[in-house]
C-alpha cells in the first residue's frame, strides 16, 4: 500500500505555524523598501548638498570682496 505524498503548501498558502523561508522574506522587504538604495528618493540629499553649494560659493565670493576692500 502506497500512501500519498503530501502537497507543499503556494508561499502564499503557508500554515501560519511555518516561518516564512528566507527567499519569502527577502521578497517581501524587497517589495516594502525597493531593491537597494539606488531607488529611495534622494531628494533631501539633493537640497542640503545644493544649499552647501551655494552658502560656499557666497562665503567665498565674500572673503574675495573682503580681502579685496582691505587691500585698499
């Protein structure tokens, strides 16, 4: 007598009482955070890196007219 084998539960059909494999989680933190982070907005990074650019170049063109007038 052959007994049947039994089926293996979709990932998505898993019993609660299985821990999810580690190929399951990797998917799902893919899913939620992107793959990497290349694709997070970069947005606030791009501003705070022109606002330094900008504040420097001013600081810099000020200490020329200062360095300017006290030659004078």
């Amino acid at each position: 007598m052959t007994t049947p084998e039994p089926e293996t539960p979709e990932p998505d059909q898993q019993d609660e009482t299985e821990a999810p494999s580690r190929e399951e989680l990797d998917r799902q933190v893919r899913d939620h955070y992107g793959s990497g982070w290349r694709d997070q907005p970069r947005g606030l990074a791009c501003a705070v890196v022109a606002a330094f650019l900008v504040l420097t170049t001013v600081a810099f063109g000020l200490a020329i007219i200062a360095m300017v007038l006290a030659v004078r």
